[in-house]
C-alpha cells in the first residue's frame, strides 16, 4: 500500500528526531495547525513552511516532491 503525501510526511516526522509540537513552534503555528495542515501538504504549506519543514527533518529530493509537489 502506498502511502499519500500527508501519511508520509507523518511517517517521516515519526522516524525523526522532531515531535510534531517541536516542528509547529519551529514553523510559529500551533500543533493542531500543523497536523490540519498535514493532512494535504502540496495545498496547506507555504514554500517556507515547506523549505523548513525538508531542512529540519533531511528530506531527500524524491521526498520533498512527493510530499510538497
């Protein structure tokens, strides 16, 4: 089964060092913002948000295009 865009970014944050609370106060948004927001990443995230999310967690390339692309 293949994963969408938002249940692999949930997967990646979860494999991460970074809580989900940890990235909200990173981006300045709150927890439940940032989980509304994941739940359709290419249409939710600005490309700053997007641009601190990959750096924060080492997206690869091919990530980041399937999660924010």
């Amino acid at each position: 089964m293949e994963l969408d865009s938002g249940e692999l970014l949930l997967d990646i944050i979860r494999r991460s060092d970074h809580t989900v609370a940890e990235l909200a106060e990173l981006l300045g948004i709150d927890r439940a913002t940032l989980y509304r927001k994941i739940k359709n990443p290419p249409d939710n995230f600005s490309v700053k948000e997007a641009y601190t999310l990959s750096q924060s967690l080492g997206l690869s390339q091919l990530d980041f295009r399937t999660v924010f692309l």
